[in-house]
C-alpha cells in the first residue's frame, strides 16, 4: 500500500481538532451534534437514476448526462458521517440542461434503506430527512457561456439563498463548496452579498468560502476568479482525471467493471447497486468514473490527517495544487491527475470498506485504527537532539493486529534534509535532529498505522518538529 497520512495540524485549528477528536474512525462516536467538522455543500448537475449516458443514440435530452454525478454521489454518501452536510444543490444538468433536486431527492430516497444498517458502523451518519431538508433547487439553463447573463438582481434561486444563510450561521468553521456542475449558484450568491452588503461584510463572507471547482463548466467561475482575488478557489482542470487515468502507475484493476462488480454493485445494497456501470458520456465504457469526486476527497484524506484542506499546496487524495500569483487565492493544477491516482489503493479500499457498512453488521466488518501517540504533536528540538516518538495508544475496534511505520513527509518539511528513523516499523520509535538543521526549519514524521483487517484500512498522524537554537 502507498503511503497515506494521518496529520493533526499543529496550530489546532477548529478543523483540526475534528481529526483528533473523530479520527475519522467507524467506530460509534455518540450522537451529540459535532461542530468541528467539516462544513460542506454539494453542487451537482445530478441526472435521474436511470440516467442515459449522453453520447448514446436514443433516449429524451432530460435523461441523458454524463453518470459520472451519480457515482461520486454514492460514494459521498458514504462519508456523511464525517460532513456536516449543510447543502446539496442541483444546478442545471442533463443534454437539456435543466436542474431538477426531484433527482437528489429519489437517491436519498435508496439512502434510507440503507442509514440504519450505516449508524450501526458510525451514529454520526444522518437521516435522510436531514439530508432532505438541505436539498436545494438551482436555476435551469446556465452551462456554459449562459451563466454570467442570469446573475444580477432577481436572480436569485432557492439555492443561492440558502447558501448566503449557510455562510451567515454564527459558526466560525469554513464552508466548502465542491462544485460538480457549474457554479452558478455560488456567484449568485456573492453577486447580491457584494451589491446588497458592505464592503466589510462581503469580505467576512468571502473569507469563509472554501471553493473546489471540477473543470470549469459555466462562466460565473470565471468571472469569479476575474473579480475576487482573496476568494478562496481551487480549480482542477486536469487533477480530477486522477479518478479514472489508466496512465502507467495508476492500478487499473481497481477502476475496472469488475472491482465495482465486486465491491460495491454486488451484495452491497440498494445504494451499492444504482452505481452506473457506464460511466462516462460513453456507454460503451465501464467501470470507476467519478471526475468529481476528488472535490470531496481532499476533505476525507484531511480527516484522516494527510493535508490541511486550507492549504491546496500539499498532497490529498483530492490532488495537489499551485498558487501561481500569490496576490490572489486561487489553486490551478499541479502535478497533475498522478496527484490523485497516488493514492488509489487507499481511497477505493475505505470506499470498499464502507459499502460493506451499508449490509453487514458491526461484528462482521472492518473498521480503521485510532491512531494515539504519546508523545507531543508539536515539539520544539535542537539540533543534535534524541526524539523518542510512541504510537502506545493506538488501538483497532475490531482488535486486528496493527502494521506501524514511521517515515518523513519529505514535501511538508522545511528542513531539506533527510533524517534516520531507528525502528521505524515498531510502536515506538526514534531519531536524532541533524546537526545542520538551522533555526525555525520544521520536519514532519508521520506515523502510519494498518490493520489486518479486509479491506486493510490505514490511518495515521504527524508529528511537527520545529528547531530551535
């Protein structure tokens, strides 16, 4: 398995914190309402169940779509239990290019056949009826060059106002909006924020937008990046070819027809078996598609302690990205779709893993490490310096045997250096600070955790060394 990483950011930042105290485990954590988590809203031009693959030769315009929304819809899912999912948004979809939440509606609808059996694996996940209850009607017609025209005053659709009402919720946690389809809504919503509020309180609104846009599929995401230079704004043009690149070093056979046979269409349910065997504008191609859903990903794999969602410039199973003007807050592609197909054997193993939820009991599942040291996250060194470093409460609920292995996250470190880990695949381990290592230089030790469990699942956490002379 490649390596993925558990990190507790430092600073405890309220996101952080949710990592260490959820840790992001399938274990029942208690049904208190945990305000530490993520805030997310879904944005997806989501076809109907019985979509129609859009370059197929028959079918009514308002069925035929790319199916893909549906697939990244299955698996996300899967993870409301970490989310607090505050919206899920139909924006304009289908070769008609209509927005329709009747289709968000009818797969909650297989959702609440299968949150019972979900709950008994984590109480964190949510009914349907909350889920309902955030669903939200987008404007028709806006793909494309359309979008810019219909934004402006009484445009204004159910959801861009409840997106302004999500934003204002005294709750100071980042609202993450993962864009599938077009953005229309969000820019309507910050078009009447700036033409209806002051320049201070559209700066407080912006400041709590997280954006993570899949391509670039109506023009509002433009005009979005052309006038608002501090909002925050991930744009993957090519990174989310990850989930489905075949490219040498990806593994195929865990994207092809077969793996989704296996795992997630077959003895997995009524949710498992609405994930489209097709799944592009192609019928004739089968198997994992999911261009969108590496805009949720990123916040899975900061659960689970591999980046900090604030900053796009370190590795997540969402991709890595670059900031090529730093006077602007906006992300373009970095390496690449090899930034997300990295980490595939960890992400489809935890989907795997949760779509076993949906139908087997707690008893007969698997559920991932919980990673606890002993030592300090953060921790001042000298040069020269022993760190002695200790997983010794890390636990498994299922009580599997645990794989430890600590390494250093090379392209977090500001020390360019390498260091030398004795025993680094034991509980505890060991390492002495280099002796060139120059004041305020920081290195970064992971500890990875697997279980023996089926599917093997992995969690880690970081420790922060800071030098200080």
């Amino acid at each position: 398995m490649k390596k993925f990483i558990f990190t507790v950011i430092a600073s405890f930042t309220l996101f952080s914190l949710s990592c260490e105290a959820n840790n992001g485990n399938g274990n029942k954590t208690g049904s208190d309402k945990d305000t530490t988590k993520p805030r997310v809203i879904i944005m997806t031009d989501f076809p109907p169940l019985d979509v129609i693959p859009v370059k197929a030769s028959y079918g009514p315009p308002e069925k035929r779509s790319d199916p893909d929304d549906l697939q990244s819809m299955v698996r996300f899912l899967l993870y409301t239990n970490e989310f607090d999912v505050e919206g899920l948004i139909a924006s304009a979809a289908t070769k008609a290019y209509i927005a329709n939440k009747q289709n968000i509606l009818d797969i909650l609808d297989l959702y609440d056949q299968v949150d019972e059996n979900l709950r008994k694996h984590d109480d964190r996940y949510p009914t349907a009826d909350q889920l309902r209850s955030v669903t939200w009607q987008g404007r028709d017609k806006t793909y494309g060059k359309r979008g810019v025209s219909k934004l402006g005053k009484g445009m204004d659709t159910e959801a861009s106002n409840a997106i302004i009402n999500i934003v204002d919720k005294p709750d100071d946690r980042p609202v993450f909006v993962c864009v599938w389809g077009g953005p229309y809504e969000i820019a309507q919503a910050i078009w009447k924020v700036k033409n209806t509020r002051t320049p201070a309180e559209l700066e407080r609104f912006l400041s709590k937008l997280r954006i993570y846009s899949i391509g670039r599929q109506d023009n509002t995401l433009q005009w979005m990046l052309d006038n608002f230079p501090d909002l925050f704004i991930i744009v993957a043009d090519n990174t989310y070819r990850g989930m489905f690149s075949y490219a040498p070093g990806s593994d195929a056979s865990l994207n092809d027809i077969d793996w989704v046979y296996e795992n997630i269409r077959r003895g997995h349910g009524i949710l498992g078996l609405v994930y489209p065997e097709s799944t592009t504008m192609d019928p004739n191609k089968e198997g994992v598609r999911e261009g969108d859903t590496p805009s949720f990903l990123n916040l899975v794999s900061a659960l689970r302690g591999l980046n900090d969602p604030n900053k796009p410039d370190q590795e997540s199973w969402g991709g890595q990205f670059i900031q090529p003007d730093p006077a602007k807050n906006h992300w373009y592609d970095g390496p690449g779709p090899q930034s997300v197909y990295k980490w595939r054997a960890e992400v489809q193993e935890d989907f795997a893993s949760r779509a076993d939820w949906c139908v087997e009991s707690y008893e007969k599942a698997n559920h991932p490490p919980v990673v606890k040291l002993s030592n300090s996250l953060d921790i001042n060194v000298k040069p020269g310096s022993k760190v002695e470093l200790s997983a010794k409460g890390t636990t498994d609920p299922d009580g599997d045997e645990l794989n430890y292995s600590w390494w250093q996250y090379h392209k977090a470190d500001s020390y360019t250096g390498s260091v030398t880990i004795e025993n680094s695949n034991a509980r505890e381990a060991s390492f002495t600070v280099p002796a060139d290592a120059e004041k305020g230089q920081r290195i970064h030790i992971i500890c990875e955790v697997s279980d023996k469990g089926s599917p093997q699942l992995t969690k880690y956490q970081r420790v922060i060394l800071t030098v200080k002379k």
